[in-house]
C-alpha cells in the first residue's frame, strides 16, 4: 500500500518514536528513521519496516548541535509528514542548571523543531499536503520542579 509520500520521525530509534514509524512504514510511507547516537537501535527499527515490507532510510544528527540540525535540514527539504518527537530532558535542581545543558535541550527541542518545520513545509505548501505533528509532554500540565528547562517552552 505504498503511497509515494516520505515521512521523518525525529527520535525514532526506539520507544514512541519507533512505534510511529513502523505504524507510518504499514501505511505506505517511506520512513526516514532518526536517531542520535545508537545507529544500531536507528538500524533495527529500520529493519522492523523494512522486514514488514515497507522502506526505510536511517538518518542520524545531533539535534542539540544546531550544525548537525541545518545538515539534517538539507536532507528532507522533500518530507511530506514531519514528526517531532525527539526530546531531551535533564533533571537538575533550578539553581545548579548549567548554561550548557540549558543550551542543548533549547537546541534540541525548541530550536531544532523550529528549523525542521521551516525547511519541510515548502515542500507541503508546493504539493497542498503534508502534516507536521509535534509530541508534547506531561510537562505542559504538570512541570517537574527539577526539569525546569525542559518544560520552559510550554509554559
């Protein structure tokens, strides 16, 4: 049942991640699956798809380096469904947050998102469709008083 259309799934070498791609991959999407440092969970997730007859393609980039994100950008100008679901949370009590670990969970899920969804959507509004879908968190409703950084942007 392939439907021509490709998908990325940021943080899809394991957990929800994983399960959206293989869900994506059964109903005919090409999956982009990412990770950032396990290549062999990005690999195993891909065989998963493939293996159930569907196609994956594995593509690992560092979120929290803004460098590594613009490559990853290069890459999927042609997505038609973008999934943000990587995230990165830190629990460390308000006054011992330092600036580098505030850095990198900006990076990774504020910053990063922005730029993604900035170099997926021409392609969407070129062909009328696509969807971006963004994976939220408890956090929204109930912030961790040690994950003080991490649920910021929902605030």
């Amino acid at each position: 049942m392939k439907n021509n259309k490709i998908a990325l799934v940021t943080g899809s070498s394991r957990g929800i991640g994983r399960a959206i791609a293989i869900r994506l991959a059964k109903d005919g999407y090409k999956v982009i699956v990412h990770g950032a440092g396990n290549i062999e969970k990005a690999k195993e997730t891909a065989e998963i798809i493939k293996n159930n007859g569907g196609e994956a393609e594995v593509i690992m980039s560092d979120l929290t380096d803004l460098s590594k994100t613009a490559e990853l950008c290069e890459k999927i100008k042609n997505v038609d469904v973008l999934i943000l679901n990587a995230s990165l949370q830190y629990r460390t009590p308000w006054q011992e947050i330092p600036v580098s670990e505030c850095y990198e969970q900006l990076n990774c899920n504020f910053i990063s998102s922005l730029m993604l969804i900035q170099a997926a959507v021409d392609n969407m509004k070129q062909n009328k469709w696509g969807r971006v879908v963004t994976i939220g968190s408890v956090q929204e409703a109930k912030p961790h008083p040690d994950m003080l950084v991490y649920s910021a942007p929902y605030d």
